[in-house]
C-alpha cells in the first residue's frame, strides 16, 4: 500500500511575504552604501574603496535575483513540480557565488595592476566619515536580515546576510588601507583591495558550500532520526529503504514499513498514519511518504519461488515482481509474467492459465478454481478469505491483469 504525500500545513503557510519585504529593505539599505562608496572611490581614485563599493552593490543585486528566486519558489506544488519550487531559491543562491567569484577575479587582477604602477588616492576626514556612515547601514542591514532569514529559515536570506556582514570587516580593512595611504605608503590601497577580494572569494565558497548539499540532493535528516521515531509505533515490524531530501526547513521523507502480515488493510493504514504524523513533528519535516508491505516470511517465500521459477522455465515464460502476502492460515503469491510480446491476448492468458497449474503443481496443491478479471491493475498487497490460497498474475501482452482464487 502506498499512501500518497502528505505536506505539513505549517510548511505551506510559509510567510514568503515576509521574506520579500526583507529582501526590499535590504535591498535599499545596500543601495545606500553602495552610492556613498563608489561616489567616494571614484572621486578620491582609491581602489580599495570602489572594491568595497562593488562588494556592496553585489549585496544589492543578490537581493533582486533573491526576490525573483522567492517570487517563483512561493508558487505551491504542482504536476511538473510536486515536491514545490524551493531549488529556484537554491539555484538563486549559487547564482550569487558564481557572481562573487566573477568581482573576486576582476578586483584581483586590477589590484596587481595598481601594485605595479601605484597611484596614491586622495584621503580627507570626509571620506572616513562616509566610510565609517555606510558601514553602520551595513551592519544594521545584515543584522536584521540576518535574524529574518533565522525566523523564517530561508537560505537565500541567510546567503545575503552573511555576505552583507562580511563586507563590514572589509569596509574596516579598507578604511586602515587608507589611512597608511594617508601616512605615505600608496601600495596599501592596491594591498587592501587585493584582500578584499580574495574575501569575496571566500564568501562565494562557503555559499556553493551550503547550498549544493540540496540542490544533488544530500539527505538533510539523519537516517538514524527517522529510524528512532519509527521504532517507537506500535505495529512496525521492521522498516527499511529511509529516504530524505530538500532543504533544511522541508525535508520530503519516503520510507517502507513492514507490519504485521494478517492485519487488515485499514489497520496497516492505520499504522502508516502513525508513523507518517511522528514523522511529520520532526522540525524541519514538510512531505513524508510512506509505503505499507506485509513482513515476510523467508521460508514459505522460497519454496513459493522456487517452483514458480521452474514452472516459468517450462512454459518459457519469465517472472518478476514477486511478492508473497501471509494471511493468519495461508499464503496469497503475486507475481507479474512476461510472454511473447507477439503474443495475443487470449495466449497470453492461457501461458498464465498453464503456470498458475504447474506452481500449484509443484507446491502439492491441488484446487478448484473461479476466475475474475479486471480491468485495474490488483494492488501488491491484498486480503484472501483464510481458507483460500490465491494467485494474482499478470501478462506483459495483456492490459487486463487478472486475479484468480482456488477454493480446497
């Protein structure tokens, strides 16, 4: 049995709102800093200073490219895209690193330009004063922006943040670099401006670093987490194949739970219903899966096998998709059948016919049949009367699976 997705209402009530009016106030606050350092740079010619400006109008374009990524991600799940579209604002955030990497690479080569041919820019109290002004806006703005992407556990948020703070650090480097300008030693600008951007660089790294985990889809949840929540229902007689994905605030789960095999259907729902809510209060959680099978039984399952197998090797036929369902007095085998593709219909059905008797056959049971066909596919898991043995088949030449029951 396979239940479907179940999404947590607090992951769709998401306040993307809130994360847009974030991006916009920073984006104004960059914006700011970003004419003070560059108005001032270019008309005092001090390298370091139109470094740390373009550093600052990164910040403001990462906030626009940020705002696009939360626009597309807010869209709920659809067909094309069922688990949502929170990788845009993955994809928005290296888009970012790579546009890092490229102000990194242009400021060091015009930084070792300026080393070898040094140009002493012009230093007044006026361009510490702009300085010191656009680092406070710098450092209000990152803060806050900062303690939102926390709030509301957005990574494009905390990618801006981060960036934004770093360039606090840098504004300080530039402004020593220039007061040692002031004091007579003009490589400090070019000296300065290297560093700034070997620390753009590093921002850009540590960005692709905590960002390409989700985008090849990296598990966020350990699988030892979820194997401590489903241990603990009542009813679970063992799990395996524990999947998880997405970002940290969305994890998607998809697990396989064995129960008991003669329960009912609706209380081995019951059970995967339990074990999807648990799962679910986990933090972080927003999508679990899970798929319901029957604990299996390794010695009824081989003999079963075995002389399915041989019997498939008579008819020359082959078989796959074997599964056994242990009721409390018998067993219901299911397996899918692969015949002559130029098979017709009605030879397909006797090839099926022929190796439902030789698996009986073989596992000494002899029986009275009544046929029913269907034009669904039979689930892989279903219930027999206790005093019936069944056997569901398909053909590969057929679009009508069948189920057949034997009655002693």
């Amino acid at each position: 049995m396979k239940q479907g997705h179940v999404v947590s209402e607090q992951t769709m009530q998401r306040d993307y709102h809130a994360i847009q009016r974030a991006l916009i106030l920073t984006f104004l606050l960059n914006l700011v800093a970003t004419v003070v350092k560059l108005g001032i740079g270019l008309s005092t010619g001090a390298l370091s200073l139109i470094a740390d400006g373009l550093d600052t109008l990164f910040d403001g374009v990462s906030n626009v490219v940020g705002l696009i990524a939360v626009r597309i991600s807010s869209q709920p799940p659809d067909d094309d895209h069922p688990y949502g579209h929170r990788k845009f604002e993955t994809i928005a955030a290296l888009f970012v690193a790579f546009a890092l990497f490229l102000v990194a690479w242009e400021l060091a080569t015009s930084s070792l330009a300026r080393l070898q041919d040094p140009a002493p820019p012009t230093v007044s109290q006026w361009t510490v004063i702009a300085l010191l002004f656009s680092m406070a806006v710098q450092g209000a703005a990152g803060i806050w922006e900062l303690a939102k992407g926390r709030q509301l556990q957005s990574e494009i948020l905390i990618a801006d943040a981060r960036h934004t703070l770093s360039t606090i650090g840098v504004s300080a480097t530039v402004l020593a670099g220039l007061l040692l300008v002031a004091l007579g030693y003009p490589r400090a600008d070019p000296l300065v401006a290297l560093f700034v951007a070997g620390f753009i660089a590093k921002v850009g790294v540590e960005t692709l670093r905590d960002n390409i985990p989700t985008l090849v889809d990296r598990a966020p949840l350990p699988a030892e987490n979820i194997a401590d929540v489903v241990s603990g229902v009542e009813g679970v007689e063992s799990f395996h194949r524990i999947r998880s994905r997405g970002p940290a605030d969305n994890v998607a789960v998809d697990l396989h739970v064995r129960v008991a095999p003669h329960l009912a259907m609706q209380d081995a729902n019951a059970i995967a219903d339990e074990v999807r809510r648990r799962l679910l209060n986990l933090p972080g959680v927003g999508d679990v899966t899970v798929h319901a099978e029957a604990e299996r039984t390794p010695e009824s399952n081989l003999d079963l096998y075995t002389a399915a197998r041989l019997a498939a090797q008579e008819l020359n036929v082959t078989i796959h998709e074997f599964w056994v369902h242990e009721t409390e007095r018998n067993l219901a085998l299911h397996l899918h059948v692969g015949v002559d593709p130029n098979s017709t219909l009605s030879t397909a059905h006797d090839d099926v016919d022929r190796l439902e008797q030789l698996i009986l056959t073989r596992d000494a049971s002899k029986s009275k049949r009544s046929t029913a066909t269907s034009s669904s596919r039979p689930p892989k898991c279903c219930q027999v009367p206790k005093s019936a043995r069944a056997i569901s088949s398909e053909s590969r030449g057929s679009s009508s699976p069948r189920r057949t029951e034997f009655q002693p």
